[in-house]
C-alpha cells in the first residue's frame, strides 16, 4: 500500500463514519455540538455526500488511484471544495453549535486529507 491509498482510505472510511451519522442520526452530533435542530436537513444532506463521494468513492478509487484517476479527481474536488466551505462557514461562525472544537477539529482533519490528497495525487 502506498502513500496515495493509504490517503484514500483514510478519506473513506473517515467520510463514512462523519457520513454515516450526519445522514442516520444527525440530532445526536447537532446534540452533541450544542446546535438546535431548526435546520438539521443540511447535515443529513452532508452525510450523503460525505458517505457516497468522499467514503465509497474514496474506497474505490484506493484500489487502483492511477487507474481510477478521474474518480480521484472527483474525491479530491469534493474534499477541497468540503473544506473551503467548511473553513468559511467556520470563518463566519456560520453555526448555532456552542462546542467549537466539533466544528474546528474535524475542519483540521479535512483540511489535513485535502492537503494530503492534492500532495499525492496520481500523476
């Protein structure tokens, strides 16, 4: 495994699991991150694309990333376009969450993945 899948897989499986609770149960992280729940559909919505772009995607691109480059591509624009977004919202204090660090230290770890990513990126 090299340094590109093991990046990808990393992406997936961590896309999977943010993905999985925002879509399945995303009162629970708003619970947990002190938001109200008034506008709870974007999270859901974020989970499905966190789980299908960023999770499966990922996964599948780390089996061949050469072979799979435009796959890779796609994972890679919707991690730095995720990022971006999140860095603004953040920026902005976009959010009506209390706990910071849920919203800083996953934004630290997607902006870690995109970096890694776009570093590693098939030639």
């Amino acid at each position: 495994m090299n340094k590109t899948q093991l990046t990808l897989i990393i992406c997936g499986y961590s896309s999977l699991l943010m993905g999985g609770i925002f879509f399945l149960n995303p009162y629970f992280y708003a619970s947990l991150e002190g938001a109200n729940f008034e506008n709870i559909a974007w999270l859901r919505n974020l989970g499905a694309a966190l789980i299908s772009v960023n999770g499966i995607g990922a996964l599948l691109a780390a089996s061949d990333p050469k072979k799979e480059k435009k796959l890779y591509d796609v994972v890679l624009l919707a991690s730095c376009l995720e990022t971006i977004a999140l860095s603004w919202s953040t920026y902005f204090w976009e959010f009506s969450a209390t706990v910071q660090g849920l919203i800083i230290i996953p934004l630290l770890l997607a902006g870690i993945i995109s970096v890694l990513l776009l570093i590693f990126r098939p030639k």
